[in-house]
C-alpha cells in the first residue's frame, strides 16, 4: 500500500467502507443494500468483513492513506485474505450482482494477510486511513461506527 496517497470518493448513503472483497463475495447475489439494515451492517463490522464508517451526510470526502493515526476517532479490526482491500463509498459494497471497482470512484489498496486495525479519523471533508496490522480479526461494537 502507499501511504500519503490521497483520493475522492463521493457517497450518496454517508458511508465511508474499506474491506477485502474475497470476504463479502457471499454477498453478491443479495441486495444491493444488505448493509443499510442496521443489524446487517453491525454484523458485517463485528465479523471483521467490512469497515463501515457513517461520516454523518452524503457528498464528496477525500480519503488520505497514513502509516498509522496518533488520535483516530475510530478503530474497526477487519480480517485480509486476499491481501487487497477497496475503500469506496458504502453503495459501492459487494452486492446486487456487483462488486467493487473503481470506475466510480473508490481504490483498491495492497494489505499483508491477516488482521489488522483500520484506523479512521475525520476532519470535515477529510477522511485518514491506517491499516495496522494486528492479531485480532474481529469486533464486539454494540452500535453503528461514527466518525
């Protein structure tokens, strides 16, 4: 992956996802919004599929790659088997007979295997990314991820 690289995504649902498509291809023939069933999207997070972060209203945020965040405003565990990762608006999620790609916006990142730690803060229209590696593949969030 290469840090300091920056990007536009544009949301019409208010969601900023990051995930490992190999992860959600179960979902391909579900719904095109599975996700926005809040019990839905709370599995995905908690099961390490998907990184769902809700940054409050539609339109146009830039996402800027960093090594590592010192005050992220949220950190979401996620599970690699793939070793790539797309981050794009949450329409642009594995569902309705389609799967990411960046026609529309959105990056496909290099991840090592494994777990990791995605760390997101928010600035306004300015979304910071980490990816740290990290054991653990998983989430136990009794609500929606904010940032």
């Amino acid at each position: 992956m290469t840090r300091g690289t920056s990007i536009r995504i544009v949301t019409g649902t208010a969601t900023v996802c990051v995930f490992d498509p190999a992860l959600v291809r179960h979902k391909l023939e579900d719904d095109c919004d599975w996700w926005s069933i809040p019990g839905a999207e709370l599995a995905a997070v908690n099961g390490g599929q998907v990184a769902f972060f809700n940054v409050g209203g539609d339109g146009a945020y830039d996402i800027a790659l960093h090594a590592e965040l010192a005050e992220p405003h949220a950190s979401v565990h996620l599970a690699i088997v793939s070793g790539r990762v797309f981050i794009g608006a949450g329409e642009d999620v594995t569902g309705g007979g389609l799967e990411p790609d960046t026609a529309y916006g959105g990056l496909f990142v290099d991840v090592p295997v494994g777990g990791c730690r995605v760390q997101a803060r928010r600035d306004g229209h300015l979304i910071r990314l980490a990816f740290v590696p990290d054991a653990r593949s998983s989430n136990a969030f009794g609500d929606l991820v904010r940032i």
